[in-house]
C-alpha cells in the first residue's frame, strides 16, 4: 500500500496500517493533527485504507478538523446530558459552523443553570481522557444497542439495507453516529454551552418540539475567550438589536413571522438604495418595468415554478381544484419579465434587451428561517433579466458581474464576500428542468466565464445549489453570527425561454431561441439594509444615513439663524433636522450620536455674527468651524462620491 501525503511525502507498507501510523512513520504527526482526508473523505486518524491513500492532514484550522472536533464535543455533552439526566432521549448532534449543537427530548428545562452543571460534568468527562471507538453493529443488534433510545431506532429503521451502521463509545456512553472523531476526549481543552432554544425533531412542524443545546469548543481556552469576545461584539452589532433600538423597523405579531415594518429611518435608506441602482441600471441601458404581484396558475405552470416552488408558494385559492381560477403571489418576476418581450415580434437588433425592476417578491419560508431583515417573507429585490443571442451571454454576464461588484464596492460590503458556482445535481434530477446535456452544456459555459471573470480556484462548487432551469453564481455574505447568505445572483437560463415560445429574428430571417440572464445587481435590499448596520453598526454612510445633520443652536435666541442653515441645507438636498428643544447641548449632542448622525452643526453667538457653523463630526468628534457654505460643499461632496 502506498499513503501520498498533501506535503509530498510517500509511505509505502506491506500490510494495512492507519493513517496514524503512517503519517507517523514519516514524521508528520505532531499534536495539532486532529483527523486526516483520505481519498477526499473526512476520516478519524484511526481509518485504515484498503488501497492506496492520497492524504491530507487536518488541524483544527481546517474546517473539516474543527467538525470533528466539535463533533467529539457535542458526544461529551450527549455523554453528560445522559449522567446527569439519564432518562432524557438523545437525537443528532451534528457540529456547525463555529460550533455543534444536540437536540434531546427531555422533561428536564436545560436553564442556563442547567447549562453550568451539564458544563461541569462535561469538564469531568474530558479529564478522564476516554478513549474513543468505533464498531459496527447488524441492524438487528444495532437496533438492541438503542432498544431505550426510540429517535435513535428511527434513525436506524430510516438507513438502506445495505448501510454499515456505525456507533461511537467513549467510556459507558455508547452513540450511533457515522463519525469521525478524536482519538479521546481528553483532546477537547476548552468549551462552552453558549444557549438552549427549541427546535421539532427533523425540522418538521408536526413533529415534538425538542430542546436544542448549542455549545462551541475550540483547542484552548485563548482561542475560546477570543471567540467568545467577538460574540459579544456581534451581538452588538446584531441588526436585529441595533436595527429596531435605532428605530429602522419592527415587527408586529399580528401581522405575522417575516413581515417587518420598515419605519421611516429604514424606508429611507431603502429608497435611497433603489434610487442608487435604478439610476445605475438606467445609465447602463436597462429598461425599467412593472409587472402585477400575482398571477394565475397558468403562468407558472408555463415556467415551471408550479411543479418545482409550489411550496414556496403563496397561493391564493385551491391549487387542486381545476374548476375555478387560482391565483399566487409572485416568488420572482420573470415570467412576468418575459411578457415585455413578448408583447410583439423581436429583431435580432433589439437584443440585448435588458430589463430591470424593484420587484416585490412573496416566499413561504419556514417559521424557524426568519431572522429579522435577512430572511423573510416578503421583500424588495433589484431583479433584471437579460434576454440575448448565444453570442451575446459572455459579454453580457460579465456586465452584470461588473454591476454587482460596482454596487458591493460602493457599499463597502466587497470585501466581506464570496464567490459560489451552484450547478445542478445530476442524482436528484426530479428537482430540475432540462436533460443532463443541457446542464453539462450550460455548466461547461458558466464554468468558462467564472474562471476567465473571477480565476480559476476563486469560487466554491455548490452542488444542488442552482436554480431550477440553470446554474448560477452567487455572492454569498456572512452575517455578523457568521451564519452565510445569498447577497447577489446571476443565472444563465437556456430552457425557460422556449418553454414561453420566445423568438426573435435572426439576420438570416430564420427564428432563434434567445437565451437569458436572470441577475440582481444589490439583490434583497431588506438583507442588503440588515448587511449595512451590522457592517457599520448602524452608522451608515453620510449618503445613505436617514438623518445627515442636525443643527443645534445653543439657545433659542440663535433659533432663526439656525433655521436658516436648515433651508439652505434642505433645499441643496440633504436630510437635514432641527433640534431646538430647550435641552442642555450636550445632552442634544449625546442623543444625536447615540442615534448614529453623521453631522451635528452647532451655532451661537459667535457663529451667527460671522455666518459660520461649529461642526461635530460622529466619527472624529470636533470638526472645526466653518462657513455654513464651506460646510454645505464637503457634505455634498462627500455624497456625490458615496464615501464610506
């Protein structure tokens, strides 16, 4: 057998060895190795191969490692849980990003005090150091293992016949599990049990609600205090906290789970954005539509949207019953879009034709999905579709690459982004549009001009990702909780536009089937708002701030003159307010920066005899004086240039 390693180096050996062993023999082991890739799959350093081995080894620096770390960490608290409350039933206990989580069923509320005593006995179970180990099991003796445990014989009762059913067992704790883990759990040095939520069992409504206990562990207690210190300056910067504290929108349990109210201050800086990307589309040859909310059924029944989003749907009638005309609020626009096109015969020399709207769009997320602005159920999209000739699509997708990386810079939100290439998956066909040469045509293409636009290796692969008429790139963007979503997308679609009968005439006179470009170019801007006052706190920008200044006279013996640089600012086009109110200036100056304004001009005396202003700036604190002309021309500048 031979054992490659990542770094160069090659073992050969005559009989099966781990890769401990191996990895060993050649010097490369050392106390940070904490599990191994072999042949591209995550293995403890235990596996031994059956053939030869290409071979990387895992730190916890690797993500794949730091999940089998914390995989280890929640069978320690699966462990504890079982010791302190023995008659509590274990379900999964999967690690995730920045941490793992177990959801058990249990009479016993797991209260943050429950929490510290599940922490202590964790602690005990890590220093006697157990030994970890896996065996296999029949289904028959697999199902005797877990006689007391019935989510665990659900499980079982749920794998392939031919699954080899694995169990884990440290110490007398005994858990089915598919694996990998540590070699003991000794190596677990520093953890926390962070919350404890409720979650139903697979996720499934009409299942028993369970108690979900989250926890994180890291290799040290270094790296677990500084993970915890930016915890609490995520949540800080929470949109969901600063976001409603700062009055930019709330919600109301009467109007329902995923429907905020944007308030005036979020309204705002909202329609700022669509102003911003409305005039951008416009300069670069977009034509700017409206298209209805709803629709029958007939129209997404042409799309495909009928067989593969209906319950995503909002549906307004009952979808089975033929006999009476069925409605649905829009999940997206373009088969609305496609209309404008069709609406008469095309020439070759009206393509592209670009099209862009503000569209409102209608999805049915999950209950446990919604998350204050980012994720809700129904939001304001900058949705565009390009419909083009076949030559046309490389030119084409790069200008809308260009137009969302034009937005992401101007936002500042580029460089917290990344790169995502979904295609379809060839084994869940049912799910898809289209035949397997299609795809492969449409892939291949998209593949191209990612690595020609972005470089090859600067972009992940998202299988079962794409849309389901045609892949796509997505700019993904974590939230402050590194909890990662979708900013802005652009799909290459060669399917949806014959299905709708689109053609146009080509130079020879014949008709061609056009292909399409569905894109954003800010994508939601509800999730684009709750991005920006997590990046900046909620000190947004001067240009999009709701409130750029507030003047402040000293006394109101200096209101007129006040009220006169209130005009002159307003009437240039700043969001301008007066704060008069017979307050001490230091306490209107408090309130104004606890409110995030950008700008507090202040006058008196002294600036109403020389026609001058005092200026405090949010960020620098003391700006200086100058004339109110003067102060009016950087603040405009700094606008027309979108500083940030």
């Amino acid at each position: 057998m031979k054992f490659t390693f990542s770094n160069g180096s090659v073992h050969e050996c005559d009989a099966p060895i781990s890769v401990y062993d191996a990895a060993a023999a050649e010097g490369l082991m050392d106390r940070s190795v904490i599990a191994a890739e072999v042949n591209g799959e995550v293995v403890a350093l235990t596996y031994v191969p059956s053939c030869d081995a290409e071979v990387k080894l895992l730190t916890f620096a690797d993500e794949a490692g730091a999940k089998v770390f914390r995989h280890t960490a929640s069978h320690i608290l699966a462990q504890a849980v079982k010791r302190l409350y023995p008659a509590a039933k274990l379900t999964i206990g999967p690690a995730v990003d920045n941490g793992f989580y177990y959801d058990i069923d249990s009479d016993v509320t797991f209260t943050p005090e429950a929490l510290v005593s599940l922490e202590g006995e964790m602690k005990k179970i890590v220093k006697e150091n157990l030994r970890i180990e896996r065996f296999t099991l029949s289904r028959a003796d697999a199902l005797k293992q877990m006689a007391d445990e019935p989510y665990k014989i659900e499980l079982i009762e749920a794998l392939p016949e031919e699954a080899e059913i694995s169990f884990y067992r440290q110490g007398e704790f005994v858990d089915l599990c598919a694996g990998p883990h540590l070699f003991s759990t000794g190596a677990v040095k520093a953890f926390k049990l962070t919350s404890c939520t409720g979650a139903y069992w697979r996720g499934d409504s009409n299942n028993k609600m369970l108690q979900r206990i989250y926890g994180t562990a890291f290799p040290s207690k270094d790296e677990l205090n500084a993970y915890l210190a930016s915890v609490e300056e995520a949540k800080k910067r929470d949109h969901n906290k600063i976001g409603r504290e700062l009055e930019f929108f709330t919600t109301v349990d009467a109007i329902g789970q995923g429907l905020p109210v944007l308030l005036p201050k979020g309204a705002r800086v909202i329609q700022l954005l669509q102003r911003f990307v409305e005039d951008e589309e416009q300069k670069r040859g977009y034509l700017l539509t409206k298209t209805p909310l709803m629709a029958k059924s007939d129209l997404y029944k042409i799309s495909g949207h009928w067989d593969h989003y209906l319950d995503g749907m909002f549906v307004l009638g009952d979808p089975h019953d033929e006999s009476k005309e069925c409605f649905a609020l829009r999940p997206m626009t373009c088969p609305f879009q496609y209309q404008v096109f069709l609406n008469k015969k095309r020439s070759y020399r009206e393509l592209p034709m670009r099209l862009g709207e503000t569209s409102t769009l209608f999805r049915n997320e999950d209950s446990g999905e919604m998350h204050g602005l980012l994720r809700v159920r129904q939001f304001t999209i900058s949705e565009g579709h390009l419909i083009l000739r076949p030559e046309q699509l490389e030119e084409e997708f790069k200008g809308c690459l260009d137009l969302a990386l034009y937005m992401l810079d101007t936002l500042g939100l580029r460089e917290n982004c990344t790169f995502r290439f979904s295609q379809w998956d060839p084994a869940n066909t049912t799910k898809y549009e289209g035949t397997p040469e299609q795809w492969n045509e449409a892939q291949t293409i998209m593949g191209k001009m990612l690595d020609d636009l972005l470089g090859v290796g600067n972009y992940a692969i998202g299988i079962d990702e794409a849309a389901f008429y045609g892949p796509k790139l997505d700019i993904q963007m974590k939230n402050v909780f590194g909890k990662e979503d979708t900013i802005v997308t652009i799909q290459v679609d060669m399917l949806l536009a014959q299905k709708f009968g689109m053609e146009y005439t080509d130079s020879d006179n014949s008709q061609k089937t056009p292909y399409i470009i569905h894109r954003t170019s800010l994508g939601c801007y509800e999730r684009t708002l709750a991005l920006l006052l997590e990046k900046y706190a909620g000190a947004l920008p001067l240009w999009l701030a709701p409130t750029q200044v507030v003047v402040m006279p000293l006394t109101n013996n200096f209101d007129g003159y006040a009220e006169e640089i209130v005009k002159a600012y307003e009437a240039a086009g700043l969001r301008v307010k007066l704060d008069n109110r017979n307050e001490k200036i230091g306490y209107r100056i408090r309130e104004a920066q606890l409110e995030k304004v950008p700008y507090m001009v202040i006058v008196g005396e002294n600036e109403m005899q020389s026609g001058t202003v005092s200026v405090r700036a949010r960020v620098e604190g003391e700006g200086g004086s100058f004339t109110k002309d003067e102060f009016l021309a950087k603040m405009l500048m700094e606008v027309a240039t979108k500083k940030h």
